[in-house]
C-alpha cells in the first residue's frame, strides 16, 4: 500500500515538472520569436513614418508651398498617426484621397486606414473618408471641394494588422496547448462550477421594467419584444452599463463609432431619436439631453 502511494506521488511530481517545462518551453518560444521580429517591426514602422511625411510633403506642393516644412510626424499610438505642418495650407479633398491612396499603397501592411482632417484652431473633424483593402468599402465623401487655408492636422489610423505576423502564430499555436494541457491538472472544483452556474448572463439588463438582451439585440417589455438595429443596441449598451449616469457624446461616439469610420454628429442624434421612439413603450424609461455634455437613461422604479 504504502509502495503504491509512493508511485502515485511520484507519478503526480513526474507530471508536475513535466507541466511546468511544458509552459516554459512554449513560452520561452514565444518570447523568442517576439525578439527575433522586434527589429523588422522597428524598419516597418519608420518606413511607414517616411511616407506620412512624403503624403504631407504633396500636399503642401499641391497648395503652392514649395518652402514651409513638414513637422515631424506625431505618432498618438500604436496604429495612429498625425502629420503636422509648419504653416497654413489649403488642400482639394479628391488631391488629398488621391495622395494618401497612392503613396500609402507603398506601405504593404496599411491595408485599411481612416483619414481625419483636423484644424488646429477649431474643434471637430473638417473632413475624413475611410480607405478598405476592398475598394468597394471604401467611405469617401464631399469630392471636388476645396477646403479654406487654415492650420489643418492629417490624422492617419491604421486597422491593426499582423506586424508582428510570425510572433502573433508562436502565440496562438501556443494557446490551445496551454489550454488543453490547463484543462487536465486545474479542473474548476465544485464551489468554482456552482459560481460559474449561476452568475447572471452579461448580455441581459434590466431597466425599468424592460429587459435588454445585448446579445440578441431585443428589448422586451410587458410580453412585447422590439428588434433593435446593430447601432441601437451599442448605444443602449452603453446607457444600460451605466443607467441614470451622464455619458458624454465623446465617449458614445468613440464607443460606437471609432472603428466603423468618420465620426459625425448629427448620425448620433438621430440614433438616439430613434432609440428614445422605441423606449416609450417603457414609461420608466427615457433618454434626456444633458445640455453642453451629452446624454442620461433615466431609469424609473
């Protein structure tokens, strides 16, 4: 008896190492292969800052400035970028999408991108258009104006891509392993299995009298089950996090709009109006206009 629970420590210590060198080992690839990238990502990314500066360069020799400089080029993070100039310039909208178009096409990883115009001196974007690997996605409007001289802003953000395509693979070859093998020896015990069970599903809200299913993008409310657009349902989302609080139009446009295109104004007013129409079946329900900051969901009991 004692010989036989002898081997079966030995068995779970042989395990052990065996689990613990296995993570090591996978990590200490994927660490390896992130090193090894690190320098074809550092030439990636100056290569790409040398064509925001020749975008910038263009368009002041499309405006008749041959003299002024190109500030250098801010990077904001690690997809964003802003080129800065030296003076004020104007600029025709079709020149601008043309530029950026084709000597963007030179940089294999902008497959997709959003350009804004910024002008220093007022808030807001003066003009933006997103670009697509596939053409017919593309979001270009406003063609063939041409905008007042001004101290503008290029605002350039990049769709994440796989820069780091070789490390992402080590990474994500590594994950299923790690979860197979984390399967095996921490199983969740019963108490961890009985929490799991009963926690409330993270799609499901309710306000007032109403239930929100995120999911399933429905609201339903005395037997009634009203169908909600993609965009209703991220803006409900937002308010139902956070109910009887402000949220200031900054952060609902940044939450719901900030990876689909440009950013406009009035198309966040007209989705809350649409929004506010099919919330009043709800009399404890209602979105008010926070004057100078953004947008509440009042919440009745």
């Amino acid at each position: 008896m004692i010989e036989k629970m002898r081997n079966s420590q030995n068995l779970f210590s042989g395990k052990g190492k065996y689990l613990v060198g296995s993570i090591l080992l996978l990590f200490t690839t994927a660490i390896c292969a992130a090193f090894s990238f690190a320098g074809s990502d550092d030439y990636a990314i100056a290569r790409r800052e040398i064509l925001l500066r020749r975008i910038g360069h263009e368009l002041l020799l499309q405006s008749g400035d041959s003299t002024s400089r190109v500030l250098p080029v801010k990077k904001i993070n690690e997809n964003e970028y802003r080129i800065i100039f030296e003076k004020e310039f104007t600029f025709q909208a079709d020149s601008l999408v043309g530029t950026t178009r084709r000597v963007l096409a030179k940089d294999p990883l902008a497959g997709d991108y959003i350009v804004n115009v910024l002008d220093s001196d007022k808030p807001g974007v003066v003009y933006g258009y997103a670009i697509s690997k596939n053409k017919k996605d593309d979001i270009v409007s406003c063609k063939g104006r041409k905008q007042p001289k001004a101290s503008y802003m290029i605002s350039i953000k990049f769709k994440p891509t796989s820069i780091n395509t070789a490390t992402d693979r080590y990474l994500l070859g590594s994950l299923p392993i790690l979860a197979f093998v984390g399967f095996l020896f921490f199983k969740p015990n019963k108490v961890q299995r009985a929490l799991l069970e009963d926690g409330q599903d993270a799609g499901m809200f309710t306000l007032g009298s109403a239930l929100f299913d995120a999911k399933n993008r429905k609201l339903m409310v005395n037997g009634q089950t009203i169908e909600l657009t993609g965009t209703e349902t991220r803006v409900l989302l937002v308010f139902a996090r956070s109910p009887n609080e402000t949220i200031e139009r900054s952060r609902l446009q940044k939450e719901i709009w900030e990876d689909e295109g440009v950013i406009v104004g009035r198309s966040l007013d007209m989705f809350i109006s649409k929004l506010r129409k099919k919330l009043e079946v709800d009399p404890n329900l209602n979105i008010v206009v926070v004057r100078g900051k953004g947008y509440k969901l009042e919440v009745g009991s």
